[in-house]
C-alpha cells in the first residue's frame, strides 16, 4: 500500500482468498498474531500455489504480490516460520513476511534474522 491508497479490512469470521482464471491481480496484506496464523497459512500456500501455476502455464491466473506480518511472542511461537521463509525463497519479491516479536529473550537465529522486529 502507498500513502492514501484504499484497503479492506476484516477480523474475524471466514476466511478464504479464491481468485478465479481473468481476476485482475491483487495485492494482498495478511496480517496474523499467533496461532491465528493457521487459516492466512492456508491462504498462503494457495497464493504460492497459484504463482507456480500461473508461471508454468498460460492459464488465465494474474496473481499480485502478499505481504505477511506476523506477530507472536518470541520466534519458538511463529509457528510455520521454515514453510514460510522457503515461500519467500521460491517467490522472492512476490511472497514477502515480516515476523514481529514481543517477548524475544535469547538471540534470533541468522536465518530469521533480516525479516524479525521486535522491541
């Protein structure tokens, strides 16, 4: 998103992100905090799906760019974080994750290390 660009929010409910074959591409912001990761995971390896797909073949699929900001305690609670990093290795530029910590009290590991806030 850019300064003055209009978004859609939603906590809460179903979720799910089903693009169909001519869908002008989105860019979409994923936002999670904990395990509530569990259903934009989902979401996720469907986008990483669709960008496999769409790179393979001429099938009508035009997939936008997700950015991941993902919240939890300490890096031991980001649950998914190897599936996620191997994501943004397989997509670079198009699958991007911001892990952020609160409660981080040893050192980050080299591997998190150029994608994790924390205080």
């Amino acid at each position: 998103c850019t300064l003055d660009s209009e978004v859609a929010l939603r906590v809460g409910g179903d979720f799910f992100f089903d693009p169909q074959p001519g869908d002008s591409p989105v860019k979409l912001v994923l936002i999670a905090g904990g395990v509530g990761i569990n259903p934009l995971f989902s979401i996720l390896l469907h986008i990483a799906d669709l960008h496999g797909y769409q790179e393979s073949k001429e099938n009508g699929y035009k997939m936008g760019t997700v950015k991941l900001y993902y919240s939890a305690k300490n890096t031991s609670e980001l649950l998914f974080k190897k599936n996620i990093l191997g994501l943004m290795n397989a997509f670079p530029g198009k699958i991007t994750c911001r892990f952020h910590v609160t409660q981080q009290s040893s050192q980050i590991c080299k591997e998190l290390q150029p994608h994790v806030t924390g205080k």
